[in-house]
C-alpha cells in the first residue's frame, strides 16, 4: 500500500477473498461469499389495464375504453389491491373473490442482504458500500443459488394456516428445488410466499475506488475532483467494480455508458425541438419558392439545408 495515494482513486485487478461465511440465521443459510441476498416473493393479485377503441356502429365515431383485468403473479413488493378499480372481478380455483392482497405488516419475512465486512483484494480491505452499490450496476453479476435446506430434508405436514402464515418455519413450508415454500410448489394460491437465496461468489474483481488508509472505499461528495470520471456526471457512484479481470480504461467505458445516453437523448431532444422552432418562425419562406417554378427545387434546397443546419446545432448547443 503507497501512501502516496492517499485519498486518491486506485486502480486494482487481482484475486478476492471474502473473508469469511454471510449467514441468515433465521433459515440456517450460510455460504461464503462477497454477499448474500434472500430473495422473498408472494403470490398476489394484480390489476391489468388494457386500453381498447370500440367503434359506433351508427355514427362511425370511436372512443377509448380502459378495461380491468385481474390475474395472479409472484412479487417481491406488495400490490396495493385497495387501489383496484374493480376488486370484485378476481377469481381463485375458477370461484369469485374479492381481489384482497396482504399488506406489507402482514408479510411474515421480507428480502433481505448481507455484505462482506472482511473481504479483502490483494493488500487492502473492501468497504462493504463497493458490494452494495456495485450489486446494482456493472459490477458482480454471477450469483450462483443457494440450497436452503440439504435435499433429504423432507417436509413435516402441519394443519392448514392462514395465508400468509404469521411466521415461516420448518413445519409450514417446503423445499423445492432453489425455493422455500409456504404453499403447495406449482399450485400457488394468494398469500402464499416462497424464499430463495443468492450470493456473489466472485474470485476475481477489478475495483477503481478511493484509497483510504488501508481500505478502498467510494470517494466521498467532497472528493469529487480524484474522480476518474465528470464530476457533473449524475450517475456516478464514487467508484466502479467489476466482475474479472478488466483494464482501468474499459471500465471507465463502464462509468460513461449511462452518461452518454442521457446526453444523446437530450441531443435529440434539443435538435427536434430546434426544428420545430426554426420552422416556426422561418417556415414562411420555404413557400417563397412556389412563386419561381424553374427556381422551385435550387430554392427549397437553399432555404431548407440551413434551417437543418440551424436546428442540428441548436441541439449540440443544447447538451
């Protein structure tokens, strides 16, 4: 570790270790890795709107209608069914129902992630906000599923609960392949939930954050000039770390990605509205031509080629 480069952004490329196990204690999970995710989902009802044109038969005129459909889907957030247009229409095992989802204080367990605290990279420590941001974007992708229970366990029937359950134990769920099940595997009704786990097992990162001491760490708001990137660049989360072995110049590629988007957009933008505007106010003399037909065409071209010329600039201008 150089000293030298105190509070200043460092580039790494090297293999990682996580420094110990990451364990949901509430479901016995446990795997050693940079982070851990329990995923939790729950078979709920939701509201589909569908915009259709009905055309009257006399009078030839149409109109826009929404319809309201309802079905079920799994989803890791809770779908507000008080909010439903029409929550008489749902309908369980073929029977109408009152289209009613659990709130969220009546889910039993909700998703939840560990990160390391002891992962190292060569001779620094990695502060743990790299895995959490990192998660979200370019960084570590390959998160490999991790077996709640071992495969002889077998489940142990209980009397029928409510739907959700008020806890989630051994007695009131089932292992099925990644996933832990309060209900019936593949015959989901509303209010059942089902669990699975996930971590990042990376070997081999590259990280380019701020040196401090002997830890990286994302370079603080008020450090924004050692960034390697705009310090006028929104999407920038004070470091970038990657999966494998990458160079300091491909990542950076990583770092302006979104960045560059969002201004070509905005260039577009900018041109379709300079256009627009120029056209306004000098529209007028394309008509002139008209006046001049052996003229018309050299006219036209010669009035309608600056006017684009105009607008194309307006738009860099613009951004």
């Amino acid at each position: 570790v150089d000293p030298r480069w105190q509070g200043r952004a460092v580039y790494l490329s090297c293999p990682v270790k996580p420094g110990g196990a990451l364990e949901d204690s509430q479901f016995s999970v446990s795997v050693e890795a940079l982070s851990l995710f329990r995923v939790v989902e729950m078979h709920q009802y939701r509201e589909v709107a569908t915009v259709k044109t009905e055309k009257n038969p006399v009078t030839g005129s149409e109109r826009k209608v929404v319809v309201y459909s309802y079905d079920t889907v799994w989803s890791e957030t809770a779908i507000n069914s008080s909010l439903f247009y029409s929550p008489h229409n749902c309908v369980e095992g073929g029977v109408p129902r009152l289209c009613r989802n659990p709130t969220l204080e009546e889910w039993p367990v909700r998703g939840k992630p560990w990160f390391s605290e002891k992962a190292t990279a060569g001779d620094f420590s990695l502060s743990t906000e790299l895995f959490q941001v990192s998660d979200q974007s370019p960084g570590l992708r390959s998160k490999e599923a991790v077996q709640p229970y071992p495969m002889e366990w077998v489940f142990q029937p209980s009397p029928p609960l409510p739907r959700p359950p008020v806890t989630v134990l051994l007695n009131n769920t089932r292992s099925s392949g990644a996933w832990l099940w309060t209900g019936v595997p593949g015959v989901p009704l509303v209010g059942d939930l089902r669990i699975r786990w996930t971590a990042a097992t990376a070997s081999f990162i590259s990280v380019l954050a701020m040196q401090d001491g002997h830890t990286l760490r994302p370079w603080r708001p008020s450090d924004r000039s050692v960034s390697p990137q705009s310090a006028s660049n929104a999407y920038d989360p004070g470091f970038i770390l990657v999966e494998g072995q990458v160079s300091a110049e491909e990542m950076l590629g990583y770092g302006e990605e979104p960045h560059s988007a969002v201004v070509w957009a905005v260039r577009v933008a900018g041109f379709l509205g300079c256009w627009g505007g120029v056209q306004l106010l000098l529209g007028p003399l394309t008509s002139v031509p008209g006046a001049f037909p052996p003229l018309g065409a050299l006219l036209e071209a010669l009035v309608g080629c600056p006017l684009c010329g105009l607008s194309l600039a307006g738009g860099l201008l613009v951004s």
